[in-house]
C-alpha cells in the first residue's frame, strides 16, 4: 500500500513534505505562512479551532481573465466555501465586499484555515492543471490582515535595538539613566524583571516637586517614558492573566475608539539600564523650570561635578516655549545649566517639543495650517543636548518627520534638532491619570490586565535615543564620560531620511551601525 494511503483517518500527513495537505511548512506559493497549523490540526482532531482569521488576498494580474475577473471568482468561491461549510461550523466568516470597493487589487475577508485552505487548492485545481503554471491561478499571495496596533516592540527594530541586542548584546547593563518627569511608578512589573528602580549604594530617587514621591506617577506622564528606555515584560506562565495595552483607532467616520489588546511581551531600548526618577512635575503635569534646575544640580552633585560618573545620562521629556524677549537662544538658565552638565561628562537627551505645526497668516491666503520652523522648546535649544524630533514609528522613509514635531532652525540659526526617533503611537508603561483615563475609555474585558498605554509626541522619541545610548555606552564603556563624542557618533551614523536638515537633523538613530562604526 502507498505511504499516502497508510495515514490514519482524520490525521495531517507530517512526513513526505509534497504529501502534507497544507502546512505553514509546505504551504502553496500563492499563501503567506500565517499561524494555521493548530488551526488545521485541530480540524483534523474534530475539535473547533479558536477563530477565524483576517486575510487579505492579493489578486493575480497576469489571470487569464484580468483581475477583475479574479476578484469575481475569489468574490464567488468564498461566498460558495462560507454557505456550504460544515453545518456545526460557527457562522463567525465574512467577505469584506464594502471595503476592498476602494482596493480593487485585493479582497478582504474573515476567514477559518478550513476555508482558507480550501480557497487555495480551489483556485489550483480549477485554473492550475498541471501544477505548475501559478501565473494561471486567480489568487497570487494572502497575506495575514494584521491587526493595526502600535508597540514599543516596533519602534525597537526601527532603531535597530532588537539587532544590536541579539548581535551584541547590548542591553544596557551596568548603565543608570536619570528620568526627569512627572514621577515613575515603581510598583510597575515593567521594571520587575530587571529590577531597574533598585539602585543601592548611594544613589536614590528624588522630588523637586515638594508635592509627592518620585518613586509614583500620578500623572503617568514619567512611567510612560521610562518604560521605553528601558525595562522588560515577558509572556505570563497563565495566559489568562495577559498584560494588556489600550490603544486608540479611529474609524471611516472621524470617530475615536478605545479598545484593549493583549500584549505577549514588550522592551525598553535598554531592558537592564537602571532608571534614576528626578520628578519635577505634579499630579497635572505641571513643574516649574527651576525644578528643572535643581535637578539637573543634583546629578552634578551626585557625580561629584564629574570626578565619578554614578549617573551617565538624562532623559528630559518635558521643556518650556523659548520667549526670545527674556533670553538669547540657548543661552536661558536651563540651557546653560544642561550645558554644565554635559561639559560634566553626562549625556543629555531632550524632546524637542510638539509645537511645530499651527496656523500662519498671508496676504493673500489669510489664515492656514502650516509647520512652523525656529519652534524647539528649551532646553532643546541647548547646543551640548542631543535634541530629538519625532517620527513615524516604523514607516519612516514613507510619512518622514511627525507634523506635530517642533522644527529648526534655533532663533540663533543653528540646525535642531539633531536627530529624530519614533514618537507616534507608542505603547509603554501606563500609570497614574494617563492610566485611568485610558481604562475607563476602553472598559478592558476581565482576562486582560491592562498594564500598558498608547501615546504620541516627542516625549515618546526622546526615550528611543536615550535608551539607545545606553545600550551603545553598556558594550562600549570608554565612550562613557564622553558625552559629545557620543553624540558625534550617533549624528555621523544617523539614516537620512531625505527630509528638509530643520525637520530632521542627520535623521534616523541606528544603534547597529553607531556599535560598528567604532
């Protein structure tokens, strides 16, 4: 008797790869390897799978009857495959005939790996006799119809931290990185892991608030951005207890929607870099500049005025408007005093701000919308701080520099920012207001604990470069201490994205070819 007619009934040939009915393994040339195989094999057991999956079915342009007439047959078969399914199957599967209206490369549908699979060999059997001609078949690719979500793990393979970690390990061991914000949450299991919040020896956690601790977040403002620059949250043993994020959509209509998604593990760019909370802002959000000041006097104290480095670098997402009435550009109190603190030996990383984009006025237009250039907040103007603008988080060379991001050149004709990282839509820790707000939009459901939150603006693109820098100076510790050499490098190294020198500075961070180019 043949192999093939040995199988056991009910059963997936797992043998002769050309013998396996349809596999991630063996799948036809037509179809993206997408999670199917439980699915198939618990068909195969007699038991249900869990859903349907979204797909999006790229049609063939060379069919013999054009694209249209693939997408009536996919449009036709589908519908066929959905009514005539088995009759204990859930009625959970759909074609999207409304939405791929304005697509008509493709066809959306909902569909389970029975479906899926019979689709294909469909199509196969019907337009490709001889196996071999795949320019015959209606369907040229499926894709999985990816849900449209926004993770921190994105944002790390933007700037390549996920490369420099699995090459290098660079993970930000061995370097602290102070935070100076609204506060960070240390109760947070993001910093668990690592123990990022533990400092011992004479470092510890600071207000300049008068008003609460450092180590809460009431505003969740801090939390957020610590939790990009370093820390870890790994898959639960229970996943019924899956950490979650809330995350924000918005339909055809305008209308803004809240909803929860579970989260299998998500990374800081530095997962083991230790975090110093400064806090300088309140419970609202608000801080005044000297608190600003203060800290930033504290660091220097704590390094001894740069004779021992027990704190390597800041991280300041928050800043001020710069009024050119009270100060030169760059020359304010804050600036000078961040200056000071580079010239120390400390790296000092500062969101340029989200006021580049507001309304101008002409003589014949009047009143629009428009970038605005010479907006960088200060510090940012500071000429030692390495200031970041922000970008899309993962198709940058497509939408380019955020339009909210504030734009060069400084009020004194220098280039600002000097380089510029993700900052759109990106998931991190959730604390505090920020936190509530998000759950009571969103109504998470039970199994899901919401740990984690959405939000955009150069406050998110600070803590890539901080958290970048940290990874780079863990694996090439004689830079430490030379925090304008560090900036020299990350500027020569950085991706030109093409874009206008005040939007972008030299462009991308890329901790990958920072780490190779010494």
């Amino acid at each position: 008797m043949p192999d093939e007619e040995k199988q056991e009934p009910g059963k997936l040939d797992q043998s002769d790869p050309k013998k396996k009915p349809f596999t991630p393994e063996n799948l036809d040339r037509t179809v993206i390897a997408i999670p199917l195989l439980n699915d198939l094999q618990a068909e195969a057991d007699g038991t249900a799978p869990a859903r349907p999956h979204k797909i999006i079915i790229d049609l063939n342009l060379e069919f013999p009857g054009g694209r249209d007439e693939a997408r009536w047959w996919v449009f036709a078969a589908i519908r066929d495959l959905i009514q005539n399914g088995p009759a204990d199957e859930p009625k959970d599967q759909e074609v999207f005939e409304e939405r791929g209206v304005l697509s008509p490369q493709y066809v959306f549908a909902s569909l389970r790996a029975r479906a899926i699979r019979e689709l294909v060999t469909r199509d196969a059997a019907e337009h490709d006799k001889t196996g071999t001609s795949f320019r015959s078949r209606a369907i040229f690719h499926i894709w999985p119809d990816f849900e449209i979500t926004a993770l921190t793990n994105k944002s790390i393979s933007t700037v390549k931290a996920d490369a420099a970690r699995a090459a290098f390990s660079a993970l930000g061991e061995g370097i602290v990185w102070a935070v100076m914000d609204s506060g960070i949450e240390i109760t947070h299991e993001h910093f668990k892991k690592h123990e990022n919040m533990s400092l011992g020896g004479s470092l510890d956690h600071f207000d300049f608030t008068g008003k609460g601790d450092p180590q809460s977040d009431p505003y969740g403002h801090g939390t957020h951005v610590a939790g990009i620059i370093g820390g870890e949250m790994t898959p639960p043993d229970d996943p019924k207890k899956s950490k979650g994020a809330v995350v924000r959509s918005r339909d055809e209509k305008g209308v803004v929607a809240y909803q929860p998604i579970p989260l299998k593990a998500i990374s800081g760019m530095a997962p083991k870099c230790k975090l110093v909370s400064l806090r300088v802002l309140d419970e609202n959000g608000k801080g005044d500049t000297s608190s600003l000041i203060a800290a930033l006097a504290k660091i220097q104290e704590i390094n001894g005025y740069g004779r021992r480095l027990l704190i390597h670098g800041v991280n300041i997402s928050v800043g001020n408007s710069f009024d050119p009435e009270w100060f030169a550009c760059g020359q304010s109190p804050l600036c000078t005093e961040v200056n000071h603190l580079v010239n120390s030996g400390v790296v000092v990383v500062v969101a340029a701000g989200n006021s580049g984009y507001g309304m101008s006025q002409t003589k014949f237009t009047g009143v629009i919308s428009a970038g605005l250039g010479m907006t960088i907040n200060d510090p940012g103007n500071a000429d030692l701080a390495i200031t970041v603008g922000s970008t899309h988080r993962d198709m940058l060379h497509v939408y380019g520099v955020s339009y909210f991001s504030s734009k060069g050149p400084t009020g004194d004709g220098r280039i600002k920012p000097d380089v510029v990282a993700p900052g759109e839509k990106i998931i991190s820790c959730a604390a505090g207001k920020a936190k509530l707000k998000a759950v009571s939009q969103a109504a998470p459901s039970s199994d899901i604990v919401c740990e984690y939150v959405e939000d955009s603006g150069t406050s998110m693109s600070a803590p890539h470069v901080s958290g970048v820098i940290a990874a780079f100076l863990s694996i090439r510790r004689e830079f430490i201490g030379q925090p304008q050499k560090v900036k020299e490098i990350f500027l020569s190294t950085a991706t030109d994205l093409k874009r206008e020198k005040y939007f972008q500075g030299k462009g991308l961070v890329d901790l990958m070819r920072a780490i190779q180019s010494v």
